[in-house]
C-alpha cells in the first residue's frame, strides 16, 4: 500500500463542501498553475481523439476508449496531488504524473474506461466531425437510460479513484469501499449532484458581472480601437475570466468530492483525524 496522505473521516455535506472552500481559498495561487497544466494534460487526450476521429471516422468509437483511459488517469494523479495539499503534505507539480507510473492505477481506469466507450457508443450520443446528433437524439428513452447509467458509473469509479489515490486504498479496497455508495452510505451518492447544483447556481450568479466587465470593456473600446483589436481585447479578457473560473471550479469541486470520500474510506488503524 502506497503512503496515505488523508486519515478517513466521517465528514458532513456542509464540511466537506467548506473544506473544499478553504483549499480553494488558501491554495488557489499555489496551485494555479499545476491546474493549468492538468488541464492541459487532458486535452492532449482530446486534442489527440479528435485527430484521430478526423483521420478514420469510422473508428471514432475505437478512439475513445485510450482518451478516456488518460482522462481517468491523469485524474488520479490530480486527486493525488489535492490530498496531499488537503493533508498538509509536501508537494510538487510532478505529482499529476503519480497515476501514469502506477500499473494499479491504469488498471483500475480500464473498466471505466471501457464501459464509457461502450455507452457512448451504443446510446447514439456519439457525434463525429460532419454527423451531428440526430434532432429527437433526447426524446429516445434508451439515451436517458445510458446518460443515468453513466452518472451512476461515473460516481462510482470516481470515489474508487479519490480512495485509491487519496486514502490509500488499495484497487480492491477502493471497490468494495466505494460500493457503499449503493448501500449503507446511500447519501454520498447525491453529493456529486448537490456539488454540481451549487456550482451552476455560481456561475449563474457569476454571469452578470462578468457579462457586464465585458459590455463595459467592449462599449469602450468601440470609441477607442478598432473594431478587430476591441475583439481581440474582449476575447482575451474573456478567456482570462475562464480559465481562472475553471481553476477555481477544479480546485472547489475536486476538493470537496475528495473530502467526501473520506466517509467512504475503511479505518486504517492510524490515530486521530485529519478531516471531522
């Protein structure tokens, strides 16, 4: 068993929600940058699905299953890394890279990996380069099917993964853990959901003055540049705006989803808790 970096817990919503709050408030410049990178890592994975898509289209379903499996394994390393913040632990941005040199940690991707591939590509939501989704794709009840089925396996394997690369789990003890989900932890199943309606009730309330920094910029560089650099200027600003959301967004959410895990983690004997 590699170092446990978190001791198990049994947290609430509410302090695992704010603890995910005080990472994002405490660590959000250190870390800002080893966000960025991980962002970059994963698309790499659909930088290198859609070339691959575009050379022989009628592989595209073919292409997901090693994009899905980086996706899932870059995670690890990810979480990895927050756990270690979250402890107090020494840390560097080497860390995103923890899964990648772990046969453990590509083995416990390849199911999830798997299964994505197959749901997407027998549910009909797989789109590709000139084909979109048919109109009535949501109408059809065998896509709202494979989209529950897929949010259910989605949460599973990724409480399997925070425990392993959080808690010290081993691939096995992940699974068995994270299965409580379905049983006598019911109400950590939902936490993902309760996490997300925050988020998109945020961003919702984030949109107005954003929308209004940008008018604002847009109606003054009308009178002050021309109409190409005014767009070059609202579109930086724009992306700036995004990508420091999406930091903020990964570091909150993953924060929070990781410290929720710990309700799921088996005692491992050692004294004292790191997170109540």
């Amino acid at each position: 068993m590699h170092d446990t970096p978190l001791v198990p817990g049994r947290p609430s919503y509410r302090n695992a929600i704010s603890g995910g709050w005080r990472l994002l408030r405490q660590h959000c410049k250190p870390l800002a940058g080893t966000v960025i990178i991980f962002m970059i890592l994963l698309m790499i994975g659909f930088v290198a699905d859609g070339i691959l898509s575009a050379i022989s289209p009628g592989n595209a379903d073919l292409w997901r299953f090693p994009m899905y499996l980086w996706t899932y394994v870059i995670s690890i390393g990810f979480y990895h890394l927050l756990a270690k913040v979250i402890a107090g632990q020494d840390w560097a941005m080497g860390d995103l890279l923890w899964g990648i040199g772990r046969a453990e940690a590509w083995t416990l991707a390849l199911l999830p990996a798997a299964l994505a591939t197959i749901l997407v590509a027998f549910s009909g939501l797989s789109a590709t380069p000139g084909h979109p989704l048919p109109p009535d794709t949501f109408t059809r009840p065998d896509v709202w099917i494979a989209l529950l089925v897929s949010t259910l396996i989605g949460t599973f394997f990724g409480y399997v993964f925070m425990l392993y690369a959080a808690y010290g789990a081993t691939p096995k003890s992940a699974l068995k853990s994270a299965l409580h989900i379905f049983s006598n932890r019911l109400v950590w199943l939902f936490f993902p959901y309760m996490v997300t309606l925050i988020l998109v009730l945020a961003l919702i309330i984030a949109a107005i003055p954003v929308g209004l920094i940008l008018g604002l910029i847009g109606f003054l560089l009308k009178f002050m540049a021309t109409p190409l650099v005014a767009k070059f200027v609202v579109g930086v600003v724009f992306l700036v705006i995004f990508v420091v959301l999406m930091i903020a967004i990964l570091i909150w959410v993953y924060g929070s989803l990781i410290i929720a895990s710990g309700a799921l983690a088996a005692p491992d004997g050692q004294e004292g808790r790191l997170i109540t």
